[in-house]
C-alpha cells in the first residue's frame, strides 16, 4: 500500500508519465500477489487409478479346472444327449462342443439337442462354443430339409468374391438359425496336388489369390451374420497325398516354398483380422522334423505367432485324428499344443479321451510344467471371442426354412 501511495504522489507531479507508472505497478503487485511463495504447499494433480479390466476379474476368478476346462472341445455321441455328455459339461465345464453328421439325424432332432446341450451349461456363466463343419459341398452337416450348398471348388469358379461373401452369410444364417455359434470354414487350402484325397473340391482353387480373395470374403459373410468363422487348415492341407484322418501326411516343402503358396490365404486372413485359426495334423520335415503342425511349437509358436503376429484363437484339428493316434500319445500331443501355442485342443471323439487331455493338462499346470501365466492368456482370447459374438445359451426354435431356402436356391442361379 506505501507503494500505490508513492506512485499517487508521483501522478499528481507527473501527469501523463505518472499515469502510466502506476498502471505499471499495479501489474506488478498483481503478480507477485498471485504467484505462489516458495515455502507454500503446492496441489498435486489428482491421481485417477485405471478402471479394474473386468476379464482379468472374471479370469481371476475362475478356478483351475474352470479355466482348462475353457481350452477344450469336445464331441458327444450319439442324437440325443446323454448322461456323460450332461456331466463333462455340467462338472468338467468343457467349454465347447462339436456335433457331426452322426449326431444328426433331421431338423427337429438337431436344434433338439443342441438346445439341450446349452440347458446343460445352465450353471456356468460362460456360454458354450457349439461348432460344426459346415463348408458345403460334400461337408455339410445340416439335415436335408435345407437347400445344399454347392462347393468351394464350384464357388471358386466364378471368382466372384461377392458370391462367396453371400454364401458365407448363408451358411451362417443356416447355423443361427439353429442354435450354432461357431463354424468351421473357411477352407483356405491352396488345392496344388491334383492327388490330394482330402482337400479337393472343398478348396476354392489351385491359386493362392484366388483362395485369398475368395476365403476371406466368405470368412467375412459369416463373421457379419454373427457366427465365428474358424479358417483352416493352417500351414495348409492342399498339397497332402495322405488323409490326415487316417495318417500323418508329411510335405517336404522348405519356409520359403510354403511363404510363396499355402500361407498367403492365412496371411490374408490374419490381415483381416481372422477371429481363430485351426492348425492341421502335417509334418512339415524342414520346419520340425519331429512334430506336426498341430503341436509343434516351430510352427505355432514360431511362425503363427511370431512370424506372422497373429494374437487370436489358436486351435487344433480333432487330435483322434490316426495322423496323431498312430504316431503320439494323445494327451502327450495335447499338452505339446498348448505349450507351443494353441488355445483350444479339439478331442471330437470319446468321452475318455476328452477327461484324459483336460486331467493332463490339469496335471501339468499343478507340476510347473506349464505356467498359469500361458494358461490365462489362451482363457483370456477364448474369453474375449465369446464376448466380441455375444455369445448366450439361449434356446432356439425349430426354424421355419421357407425364406432361407428361396435366397440359397436364388444364390445358386447367379453361380
């Protein structure tokens, strides 16, 4: 206050230059006034903790046997549900199904069963996975009452991907309608050995860009139509002399052959951003001269996931399949899987079997042999794909065909 007195006094002897004085001082004091002392304590900046992430809440919660239970499916026997099916379900909470043409008999009869396989899982608040293999053409699960659908062999001759983006929203149309979450398909198998006795017209064509092109767009149809498509079968099956489903095919084809041909669809795929991968039975000499594909750690961990950076559901073909069954023990080839990589194993056949890879895997985690840290993070991409397709155990009707036949039977004309 002496100060502003000083500065009035000065104002009244020199006019104009006093005015501007005191404007000056007055910032001045302004200033000093508002800028804090050194000795005052300063407010620090509210620390706002991050939001708990409510997956690694649930994946906290789960038990052990919840969690391996998750890494499984399995297949049931027979058309009806039965005691063991309603118990792995219910007590070892094995996380998915798959049925085959075996388990179905007509329409009535399968929405029958699958709605009561998702009545079993009642009690678990994690849905189940119910998957088929329904790619069309001589693979094909659905009863007769639908309209087939041609092959991928016939699809492809169009080269056409907006024809197959159509047919993958009606194969996924054919599965909502029915109960499934989960398809098999697509085949990105570069069909290049005129001899292959698998794989054939179920391959869109003998040219990576076209099964590319073709393969991820119907990968696309039925991911838009709400079911999960699982592309298959990776490094590739194209070029097999032998049935996997009977022995161990081999391929002698180097990294470099099989980056130029068989991966370029699955890379496609991935780019994508493919939800899940299904790995075939195939020994492949010049990556892993021991294992197949399907457990090798070369190939899933090394090439899939490192290589190619794919951080999505990794699964195997079924594992009782002969090309393991004949060359490895079964519960052996399923802990090799998941230590190389994979999160799902698939165990289609034999209750026994299925109790036998959950015990083992069970068994190995309690033995240090895998970690919990590589069993949360398959729990947590199997987790997030259910979520990501807001998948439920909800039961459905038995569908009237009437309008989805008309579109596939409308879809076959433009062939």
């Amino acid at each position: 206050m002496n100060q502003l007195r000083f500065y009035r006094h000065s104002l009244r002897r020199m006019g104009k230059l006093g005015v501007i004085l005191l404007i000056g001082a007055c910032m001045l004091l302004m200033q000093s006034c508002s800028r804090p002392q050194a000795n005052e304590a300063q407010p620090s900046p509210t620390a706002t903790a991050a939001e708990p992430d409510p997956l690694d809440q649930q994946i906290a919660a789960m038990s052990l046997e919840d969690k391996v239970g998750q890494m499984i499916i399995a297949g049931v026997d027979g058309k009806e549900i039965d005691s063991e099916a309603s118990r792995m379900i219910k007590e070892e909470r094995i996380g998915g199904i798959i049925l085959y043409g075996s388990n179905i008999a007509d329409l009535q009869g399968m929405v029958a069963l699958v709605n009561a396989l998702k009545q079993a899982n009642a009690g678990n608040a994690i849905p189940l996975l119910i998957s088929v293999d329904q790619e069309g053409g001589k693979v094909s699960r659905m009863p007769k009452s639908f309209t087939a659908i041609p092959s991928n062999k016939k699809v492809g001759a169009t080269n056409n991907p907006a024809l197959a983006e159509e047919m993958g929203k009606l194969l996924a149309e054919e599965l909502k309608l029915t109960g499934f979450n989960m398809n098999f398909a697509p085949v990105l198998d570069v069909n290049s050995n005129p001899a292959n006795p698998i794989i054939g017209t179920r391959s869109f064509g003998s040219t990576a860009d076209l099964v590319s092109r073709m393969g991820v767009a119907e990968m696309k149809g039925i991911r838009e139509n709400g079911i999960i498509p699982v592309v298959k079968h990776f490094p590739g099956h194209g070029d097999t002399s032998v049935d996997s489903h009977l022995e161990l095919p081999i391929v002698n084809k180097t990294r470099e052959e099989l980056a130029k041909l068989e991966w370029l669809p699955f890379e496609a795929a991935i780019e994508q951003k493919t939800d899940a991968i299904m790995v075939a039975h195939i020994l492949y000499p010049h990556l892993d001269p021991d294992k197949p594909a399907s457990i090798s750690a070369a190939i899933i961990g090394d090439v899939l996931r490192g290589k190619m950076g794919y951080d999505g559901v990794v699964m195997t073909d079924d594992l009782t399949m002969g090309a393991i069954t004949k060359n490895y023990g079964l519960a052996e080839a399923a802990l090799d899987s998941v230590q190389a990589g994979s999160d799902i194993v698939l165990i289609a056949h034999g209750y026994d079997n299925a109790l036998q890879v959950r015990d083992s895997i069970l068994k190995s985690i309690q033995e240090n042999k895998v970690s919990m840290e590589r069993i949360d993070k398959s729990v947590r991409r199997i987790l997030s794909l259910k979520q990501r397709y807001k998948l439920n155990d909800e039961t459905v009707p038995v569908p009237d065909l009437k309008d989805l036949n008309a579109q596939i039977e409308a879809w076959i004309k433009r062939l």
